[in-house]
C-alpha cells in the first residue's frame, strides 16, 4: 500500500495493453497493465493474481527467483486492490490453460509490481454479486459496475448508439440539441419540475420529450432531426420504466408512415448487426391496432409462440348456460384461448387462475379439458354437443388440450385473456425463444375515453394526426378514429413509436378542442407552438425509442437498470448518492419555496 508521502496521481508508466486483449501471439512481448485484483493465489512461493480491467482477465505471475522484489510487493495485494505490473508475456505451462478464458493460453511474468490502491473489505464479491440484493448493489453502484455483465452491457449500449448516429447520419438527419429546462406542456404522465430563482413563483419544467421542440425544427427548416434526448416524466415505476432515460428522437419533413418506418428498420438493423453481428431482415410485419387486440389482446404482441385469442361468440349463440345467455344477451362477446395438451395445467393451477381472473380483473373464467372422455370442467354439464363441436372447431382445441374462456365486453375481456396468455407463456417458457419477432403496430385508435377523466384523452398524444380518411369522424364518431400513428415491437416490448403529426393550425385546435381544452386553455399551454403553425408549416412526422429498452432487449437483461450506470430504484432513490434529499433552507428561501409536509 502506498504512503501518503509516496502518493502520486499519475500512473507508474504508461499502459501497452487492456488485460482482456492479450493473445498467444504475444508471447515473447513486453507488458505493462493496470487493473484490479480479482483473486490472488499463493502456490508454494508462486503467486497468481487474475488482473481484471474492463476488456477481461489476464493471469500474472510473480516468481521470486525471477524478481524478489516484485514477488514481495505484491504479497500483501487482496481482491478489489487496484494493481499495474509489468512483465513478460509467456505460454502457461502444459496441461495448466484455461479454455474457459480469452487469455487463458498465456500468462503474464511479473518484473515489476505497485500497489496503486489498496481495498477495504468489499460489502460483497464482484464474482457473487449475481446473488447479492440489488439494493446493496446499487448501494455501492462502484463497485457493481465492475462486473464483466455491466461492463458488457454498457459497452454495448454505446456501440448501439454509435451504430444509431452512423445510421441517421447517413441518411441526412441533423444532431440537434434541445432544451433540458423548458415550459411545462402536459403530455399524460406529471412533470418533474424546476423553480426559478430570477422568476419568484414560476416553474421550468425537465422535458416529457422533446416533441413540441422537434415539430418546431421541422417548421424551422431542419427537415431531418434526431437526437440521442434526455427525458423525465415523474411516474409510478416498474422494470422497464425509469424516471430519467433517454430516447432516440426523430423528426422527417414530409414523411410517409413508411418512409419513417423505413428509416427506423434500417437503424435497428445496424444496431443488431454492430452489436451482436445479427443479420435482422427488414421489412417488418405490419398488424393493425384492431388485429393486435383480436388476436393477441395487447397492443404489442409477442408472436414468437400461439395462444392466439379465439372469438367464441358465434360457437354459444342460443347456449342454455345461464353465465354466457346473460352476457350474450347485452350484445358482448366470449373469447377464449386453446392451450395444448403438452402444457397441461392441473386443477389446482386452473382454481389459482380463476381466483387470479377474479381477484386482478373482477370477472370469472371458465374453462373445460377436452379429456378422452369427453368435455370435463365445472361448465361441461352445461353445455350441448353443438356448443362443444363449434367452439372445438373455432377455438382449434385438440384432444388433451384445455380451453380456457372468458365472456363479457371484448375491450375488457381481451386484455384479461392477453394477460393470460402471457402467464402462460412465461410458466412454460413459450418467451425465452431466441428469435426475433419484429413488428409494426399500425392504426392505432385517434382517442380513448377515460372514465376517471369523464372525457376522451389521446392515445398518443394530441398532436398526432387522424387518419385522412377518418377526417369526418371528428364531427360524427371521434372515438372510431384511427390515427397515423405505429409503433415497433419486439418480442412483446414495445421500443419505440410515433406518428404523422398535425401540421394544421386549425386542425390542432379541434382536436385541442375534443380533448376539452378550450382555446385560451390551449394558447396557454401551447400558444407557441400554434403560432408556429400559422407561417407555412410543412407536413411532418417522427419516431422515439427508448435506449434503454432497445439495449435490454439486446443484453438479455431483466431490468433496464442492467443497462443504465446510475439508476434509480422503484421509489425512484438512487440509493448510491441518497437522491432525492433535504436541501439547506437558504436555498428554499432563494427560490421562494416552502416546504409544507
């Protein structure tokens, strides 16, 4: 260990190799390297110490008949302690290499050995953190994203975002930067918020997005624009949601949907072919919004396995069972899902799903086993040999299998039974296939209605564009509306997704309007944006992905915060540095705040 008189800032000697890099054709070769103590060997007088640094492991060896006193340096050196040696590259010998390891031909003959810094006892092993509780890991995020897992993961993200600008670049798209504070433009989920010191009592707000801004660029005259963004948005969080993430942005001047979806395929091509040199075949599949729910009950479908919903109505029309007449009665539906026999689901499993149907979603799900006997379930008595023969044939039930049914409005009973389907899919394994089901989700309804809200909200946003053959629903049916929108799925995540926007002024005041905003509301919030659109505004539209979901999906990891260096937890803590925190008084006092709870 260093003393403090001996203490210097700077490195021994400059650095030859990363540790993770050196082969068997560098035998003979002279070294010098940096890097961590990941384990450290006493062998009779021999030590071995495997140096790690960010590009893999390499095997030192320190001999004291070949050099004392870089053999007696490094004897007191534990794991973690932060090392340089240098020394001669040479083969281990026979019957001693490592296959498991890039390096692991060749070792490393220490002449020279320094202890830079020393270790204090680690809250938890770099090589156990796997089963180490993520909150002591981020606790100590330092010494976790030593891991060889992050540093791939983030390796790969800057690769992916490399292969991204090399894409847009060449395509014509312009890096643009857009401001971090700006005006607080409500977008569906709550600003996080910034106070002004020189403006007592107003707000800057962190951007949801850079949409407002990237629409201005277009009738600024950028024509192409992307940007690698930063964006907050202050919700409830999960796995896949972080409060501050970044997304790829993207704007076109007269775009077509596809010309946009063109664009992006071709990006997510290159990312996948840099990073994990896979060859992903563009054009993707196109599903209407309309097909995705029929079919799969989710707007972002994983197609990789079956368990595709199934319309039943039809199959029960006139059915004497009491709980499908009544609902049938009131004009609603009965879907189901055929599960195969080869994914048998016992009794218990089956009332552990009913109670789940009923407990999550306040509805019943019945079911039935095509057993050899006949239909078996607590329904089957109820049900004549027609029903079983028209809903053996829509359903595509075979001997062995399960049918699984759920009745009552389809918007409510098609999500439960895509929720369902996803359970199974994970209780079987149906979702660790490697493959790659890219696709496109098109026609995405204009509006929703919020029964909380009592009024219709947008689905994307407001300034998404309605279908031009859907013009004059805005008058007679808005809610039967689609809109020029789409967003990219893989696998069942959605990574991305945009839309033609509104380039009419007129236009956008209607929609403003539909959503409950009067015309002051909306010269208010987005009076600039609504000038802006008066001096000869262009056509134009764009995308967004998530970087973050992009670089899960490639890692194969669980969790976005696998791929972001300094995440937050689910309270939105970032447990390393103790955000969010008390700030002194004199500061609340500067900004003309005052803390209330």
């Amino acid at each position: 260990m260093p003393k403090t008189e001996q203490y210097s800032p700077l490195p021994p000697w400059p650095r030859t190799d990363y540790c993770g890099a050196i082969r068997a054709t560098d035998v003979g070769r002279e070294v010098a390297l940096w890097g961590w103590v990941q384990t450290r060997r006493d062998h009779g007088g021999l030590i071995f110490i495997d140096l790690r640094d960010r590009d893999g492991i390499v095997q030192l060896v320190l001999n004291p008949k070949h050099d004392g006193a870089a053999h007696a340096a490094a004897g007191e050196t534990r794991s973690e302690f932060y090392v340089a040696a240098k020394g001669k590259v040479v083969r281990r010998a026979e019957g001693t290499a490592n296959a498991e390891l890039p390096t692991g031909e060749i070792e490393v003959l220490v002449s020279v050995f320094e202890t830079l810094s020393a270790s204090a006892p680690l809250p938890f092993q770099i090589a156990e953190a796997d089963a180490t509780a993520e909150e002591i890991r981020l606790k100590h995020r330092y010494l976790d994203l030593r891991r060889p897992e992050m540093q791939r993961n983030l390796r790969w993200r800057h690769q992916a975002l490399q292969a991204v600008r090399s894409h847009l670049d060449q395509n014509g798209f312009i890096d643009v930067e857009t401001p971090i504070l700006f005006k607080s433009t409500p977008e569906g989920a709550r600003d996080y918020l910034v106070p002004s010191r020189v403006n007592p009592g107003k707000f800057y707000a962190l951007p949801q997005s850079p949409q407002l801004l990237k629409q201005i660029l277009m009738i600024g005259g950028l024509d192409r624009y992307y940007q690698i963004a930063r964006c907050f948005r202050d919700e409830d969080l999960r796995a896949n949601r972080q409060p501050e993430f970044s997304q790829i942005d993207i704007e076109m001047t007269c775009p077509r949907p596809e010309d946009i979806q063109s664009i992006a395929e071709g990006m997510i091509a290159s990312v996948y072919r840099n990073v994990l040199d896979v060859d992903v075949k563009p054009p993707f599949a196109r599903i209407p919004y309309a097909e995705a729910m029929e079919r799969f009950g989710i707007d972002k479908p994983d197609t990789r396995f079956g368990l595709e919903l199934k319309n039943l109505t039809a199959a029960f029309a006139g059915t004497s069972f009491k709980v499908f007449a009544e609902i049938l009665a009131r004009a609603e539906s009965v879907y189901g899902i055929s599960v195969p026999g080869d994914h048998a689901l016992s009794r218990r499993e089956l009332d552990e799903l009913t109670e789940s149907v009923k407990s999550r979603h306040a509805m019943g799900l019945a079911w039935i086993k095509a057993a050899e006997g006949g239909w078996q379930g607590p329904i089957a008595k109820h049900l004549s040999d027609g029903e079983r023969a028209a809903a053996t044939a829509a359903s595509g039930l075979k001997a062995g299998g399960t049918l699984l049914m759920v009745a009552g409005p389809p918007a409510k009973v098609r999500p439960v039974l895509g929720d369902i389907r996803l359970q199974l899919a994970a209780k079987f394994g149906l979702d660790k296939s490697d493959a790659l089901k890219f696709l496109w989700v098109v026609d995405f309804p204009l509006f929703d209605y919020s029964a909380d809200d009592k009024r219709m909200v947008s689905v994307n946003h407001p300034f998404t564009a309605p279908n031009p053959d859907d013009l004059a629903m805005l008058d007679s049916a808005p809610l039967e509306a689609r809109a020029l929108a789409y967003d990219m799925v893989l696998n069942g995540q959605e990574l991305g997704g945009g839309s033609i926007r509104i380039h009419s002024r007129e236009l956008q005041l209607k929609v403003f309007e539909l959503l409950g905003l009067t015309r002051e509301e909306a010269m208010d919030r987005f009076g600039f944006l609504l000038d802006a659109l008066k001096y000869g505004a262009p056509p134009h539209g764009g995308i967004a992905f998530g970087v973050d979901r992009i670089c899960m999906m490639l890692c194969g990891a669980e969790s976005l915060r696998d791929v972001i260096a300094f995440p937050k937890t689910q309270k939105a803590v970032d447990p390393m540095s103790g955000a969010p925190s008390e700030v002194d008084p004199r500061q609340l006092k500067e900004l003309s705040i005052k803390v209330t709870s």
